[in-house]
C-alpha cells in the first residue's frame, strides 16, 4: 500500500507537467496564427490600395504603362492567393478576423476582376485589325455566278466569256489574318489564365464573347450580308433576290477560309491553355453570324424556282458543299454540333431542291410536222396556244402527272414557243441561243448534278427522238449520266420546235438555210464545249449528217431551177430558131441567177465557215455557166452575155451576208 501511495503523486505531476506544456503550444500557435494574420493584413492592405487606386482613375491600365499593366495583374494575383490561403485557414478556425480578412480579399479580388474584364474588352476593342476582304488573294465566288437572266441580249462570245466560271475549288484553303494586334495577344492571354484561375472565368468567356460578336457582325455587314428572316427571303423581287444569292456565295466563302479560320486561332492563342474554353467561345461567339447565313440558304431553298433561277441555287450548294469540310473541322466538338447539324441541312435541303428541279412532272406528248415526241412535263395551262402559229391544233394531246418542275418547265417554254412570222433572213433563231447557252451553263456543274441525280429512283425523262428514229447504241447504254438524257431531251425539243418554226418560210431554200444554221449552231456548240462529253460524238455526227442533208435540199431547191436553161440540147431545128432559144436560155438564166442574188442576199448565215461550205456546193453552177458560154459563146453576140463565170464567182461571195443586193445594173454590186 505504501508503493502506491508513492507512486500516484509522481504520476500526477507528469500529467501535469505534459499539459503545461500543451498550453504554452497553444499559445505559441495563437501568437503565430496572430502574427501570421497581422502579416497577411498588412499584405492584404497593400493589394488593395494598388487595386483601389485605380478605381478612381477613369484612365484604362494597358493604355498607361506596361509596368503599371504588371504591378496590377500582380496585385490581382496576390488577392487570389490570398483568398486561397484564408479559405483554407477559415474551414478550420471560425476566428471571425480570419472571416472577416477573407470577405475582404473576396471583395477586392471581385473588384480586380471587374477591372481586368473592362481591360480585356478594351484590349480586345483597341486592337482589334480592320477586316479587308479585298486584299485576301483567292478568287471571290462572286465572280463565279451568273445572271442567266441576261443572257439572251448578250453576244455568244460575252456568253461564253461569262459562263466560263471556275468550279469552286474542292481543296480547303485556309487564310488566316490577325484580327487583333498581335503584340497585346500576351495581354490578353495573362488576363484570360488568371482570371479563370481566380474562378472568373464565365465572366471572361462572356466579355470575349460579346466583343468578338460585335465584330463578327461588322464583318458580316462588311460582306453586305443583312440580317433577314426566312419571310423576308421570300417576299424579295428577283432582280434583289440574285444580288443577295451572289453576295451570299461571297460572304460564306470568305466567312468560313477567312474569318471563322482566323477567329478560332485568335481564340486559341488567347484560351489555348484553359482546355475547351476555346471552343465553347468559339461556338458561342459565332452563333449568330453562321446561323445568319444558314437561314438564307435555307430559305433560298424553300422559294419557288424557275428555270432562270436554279444557277443561284447551284451556286449556293456548291459553295456550302464546298465549305462544310471546313466548318466540321472548324466546329468539330461537342459545343459545335449545332452548328454542324444546321450547316448539314441546309446543305441537304439545297441538293432537295436541285433534285426537285430536274424530277416529276408530267408525261404529255406533243404534236407538230407530223411527228410526235413523248415527254415528261405539267403546268398545262401554261402550254395555250397554238403550238406552230395557229395552222394546228395545240400540240399538247395527253398528259397525266404531278405539277410541272423547274427544268421541265423550261422544256416545256421551248415545246410551246410560239412563231407567227419567219425568223428574218433565216438566221439563228434566240430560242436557239437562249437554250443551247442555257445548257452550256448547266453543263458547268454537271458534277453537282450527277451526283445528286444519279441515286435517284424514277424514270428518267429520256425522249423519243422527234423523227422517232430508233436511238443509238451510245444512248441505250445504262450509264449514260442522268444530266446527259435532261440536255438530249432538251435538244429533240429544241429540234422539234425549230422544224416547225422552218415551216413558217414559203421558200424552200430558205427553210433549209434556217434548219442549217440553227442545226450548225448547236453541233458547235456542243463540240466546242464541255456538252460534247455530254452528248456524245454519236450525237454530233447524227447532226452533222442531217446538217448535210439540209445542204442537198437547200442545193437542189435553189439551183436546179437555175442551172435548168444551160443543159445541153441536141435539138437544133432551124438556126434562126435555135439561135432565139439560146438567146432565150442565156435570159432566162440571167433572170433567175439575178432573183437569187438579190433574194439571197439579204438572207444570213453568220457562221463564216457554214457560209463558205455552201458556197462551195454552188461551184456546179460556175462549172455548168462556164461550159454553157464557152460552146455556144461563138453563136450569140456578147450583149446577150451578161456575166463573165468570174462574175459569177464574185457574186456568189455575196450570198447570205444579210444586206440585199441587185444585179439590175451588172457595175453595182
């Protein structure tokens, strides 16, 4: 018992001792903690004069110094790191000093951050680089359209001068240009990290965001493109409507290559090490402007389309279809979905439209010469009307389908061109030229139609040739391209018309005149072309051949009336009567040769090889003139020799030059 008395007051004096000991830690860790407070007071103090002071200054930082710019984004810094290192103290003291310092450094690091929002739009504003369009060194697509419109008042060499466009190139280019002053990137770049550090970074996002926004519109009005719904799209006139396609195709190319490029590397260099920062403000930023695009192409193809019009829409498909490897690239995220989805639709309900243009309509078959051509066509009101200048009955004798499409309704404009009078002088009739230019341009993006026919199910409008000729082998082959069977169509109508049109000229070398030259022109027209890959060399000789036979007929209709006084006749009766008849045969020719040149003359064939071809054909009646003269030149007197066969010769040349002429008096010509 005496041990344990002894033994409990030592035990009692250890414990006493250890916790002695404690409460001088204790207060050694108070009086730290109360140094360590004190200390970051002081320092808190001096960040927040330096952030303070510039409160009162309506001066921007960057636009004083860059030191001054430094010591501020240092100060802002300390403030974070401040409140980082209170918000550890405060989760383990509630010491209301500790609460009350960390409220502080919240506040002044709210008003730091304030402050360096207003200098990164300010940044952003005072740097931001004027956008040129014109100094970007690729093509404008503006240059690649075409008003089709005008065509018919322009010249074939303006024609083929206009519609030789560039396709637009299939390879992505990219020109990135500095939108912002390069040297204040590092500013921005310093201001951006420290402020999504400091856990402000929606407010920074937002602040590049907006001002990005404003200048993504002034780019766009730049580009002439107006904000416009899908309603005021579709009330616009024609004539405003192609200029706004024109500008479209423009903007979007040089939206996309140029500024959407340029926009997500200004993005990158500014949020490039914050993650997908920059592709959320990337998408963000430029919401408004591609959707302002989208919505104009989309409601482009929602209009309605008439023949004239579809280039625009090929125009815009190409383009958009062009572009939109550039806008999955550009907006490949998750944040750029949206983006890609609309551009993917709209792309698509362009092609529906070019598709929707060139398929249905109505089967009808159309009367005219005797021949009878089957067809794919609607709209039949808009087919009254004589079909051949009243002489029949409208050509129009069955028909069963949907409405009539844009493309058929251009053929059915050509099947129901109407003619009361001869063309003058048997030349190129406009339909002519309207149609084979029509196509010509079209043939310039038999690509984009190839491909967006080809998958479809139906039956082509492939027509019977209007002589109901059987069709060549070259035509009966299965891969004869979709856009090659619309343009054969096209040309059986066109000859069809023009061989109702030849019917309206009383004289039959004038029929053939106007058939050649009309013929003429479309086999150069296709040979010269791309349409010769589309039609076919079968096509080109099967016309030519008609082209000759034309010829014959315009030869023996013309100068066998004429050559007929210079055969050779045994019979001599008397020589007083035979004497009187050759004088007779020399007048009589000299008569007729004389009504054909003062007739033919005034016809036209402006093609000067087509003209020197058939001028050549008539070479039989200089051989049959100069024979005739040279046996029986002995029998008569010269005065009843009224042409020389070089006179002959010359006054052939000046057959179908369009500008009549007489031979009444032998020395005017």
């Amino acid at each position: 018992m005496g041990d344990c008395g002894y033994v409990i007051p030592e035990l009692e004096r250890e414990e006493d001792l250890i916790a002695a000991a404690k409460h001088i830690s204790i207060i050694h860790e108070n009086v730290n903690e109360v140094e360590g407070i004190t200390e970051i007071e002081k320092q808190l103090n001096v960040v927040q004069e330096k952030i303070m002071s510039w409160e009162t200054d309506q001066s921007m930082i960057w636009d004083s110094s860059l030191d001054e710019a430094t010591q501020y984004l240092n100060a802002a810094d300390e403030a974070r790191k401040f409140v980082e290192k209170l918000e550890a103290l405060s989760s383990n003291n509630k010491d209301c000093r500790e609460k009350e310092l960390l409220q502080r450094s919240h506040d002044i690091l709210q008003i730091a951050m304030t402050r360096l929002e207003e200098e990164f739009k300010h940044i952003l504003l005072r740097n931001r680089q004027p956008f040129e369009p014109e100094r970007v060194s690729f093509r404008s697509s503006a240059e690649d359209t075409i008003d089709f419109s005008s065509v018919i008042s322009l010249g074939d060499n303006s024609v083929e001068k206009s519609i030789n466009r560039d396709s637009v190139s299939r390879n992505s280019e990219e020109f990135i240009i500095d939108l912002v002053h390069p040297e204040v990137i590092s500013d921005l770049r310093c201001i951006a990290n420290l402020m999504f550090i400091s856990k402000y970074g929606h407010e920074c996002s937002q602040a590049y965001i907006s001002v990005r926004r404003d200048a993504l519109d002034e780019c766009l009005f730049i580009l002439e493109m107006e904000k416009l719904s899908i309603e005021d799209v579709l009330k616009l006139e024609w004539r405003s409507l192609n200029s706004k396609i024109k500008r479209w195709v423009r903007a979007m190319k040089m939206f996309v290559r140029v500024y959407l490029a340029s926009e997500k590397y200004l993005i990158e260099q500014i949020f490039g090490d914050l993650g997908t920062v920059n592709l959320v403000c990337f998408a963000e930023a430029l919401k408004g402007s591609i959707l302002q695009l989208l919505i104009f192409g989309d409601a482009i193809s929602m209009g309605p389309h008439k023949p004239e019009k579809l280039f625009p829409i090929f125009d815009m498909y190409e383009v958009l279809a062009d572009l939109f490897p550039d806008i999955d690239s550009l907006y490949s995220d998750d944040a750029g979905f949206c983006v890609r989805t609309d551009c993917r639709e709209v792309l698509k309900r362009l092609g529906d439209s070019v598709k929707t243009a060139f398929r249905g309509g109505r089967r009808i078959k159309l009367r005219g010469g005797g021949k009878t051509l089957t067809i794919f066509l609607g709209w039949l009101d808009r087919a009254s009307g004589d079909f051949d200048g009243g002489q029949n009955p409208s050509p129009i004798s069955h028909a069963v389908g949907p409405p009539l499409t844009a493309f058929h309704e251009f053929e059915m404009s050509i099947a129901t061109s109407v003619s009361l009078n001869p063309f003058p002088g048997g030349g190129i009739h406009h339909l002519t030229r309207y149609v084979m230019n029509y196509i010509n341009t079209l043939a310039d993006y038999r690509e984009t139609l190839n491909f967006l026919l080809r998958d479809e199910n139906g039956e082509d409008p492939v027509l019977l040739s209007p002589d109901m000729s059987p069709p060549t082998e070259e035509e009966n082959r299965n891969d004869v391209s979709p856009i090659a069977r619309h343009f054969r169509s096209v040309a059986s109508i066109l000859k069809c018309n023009l061989d109702d049109k030849a019917k309206l000229y009383k004289d039959p070398s004038l029929q053939s005149i106007f058939l050649m030259n009309n013929i003429h022109y479309m086999t150069q027209k296709i040979k010269n072309s791309v349409l010769r890959h589309i039609f076919g060399d079968d096509w080109i000789r099967k016309h030519n051949r008609k082209l000759q036979q034309h010829a014959m007929n315009y030869e023996r209709a013309t100068w066998s009336s004429v050559l007929a006084p210079l055969k050779v006749d045994g019979n001599h009766n008397s020589d007083s009567v035979w004497k009187s008849s050759l004088k007779k045969r020399f007048r009589n020719f000299n008569l007729d040769f004389e009504e054909v040149y003062r007739t033919q003359t005034a016809w036209i064939i402006p093609d000067q090889q087509l003209r020197e071809e058939l001028q050549i054909l008539s070479v039989k009646v200089i051989q049959a003139y100069r024979a005739f003269v040279g046996r029986y030149n002995y029998f008569i007197s010269e005065e009843h020799i009224k042409h020389s066969a070089d006179d002959l010769e010359m006054f052939l040349d000046d057959l179908f030059q369009g500008c009549q002429k007489s031979l009444q008096n032998p020395h005017r010509r």
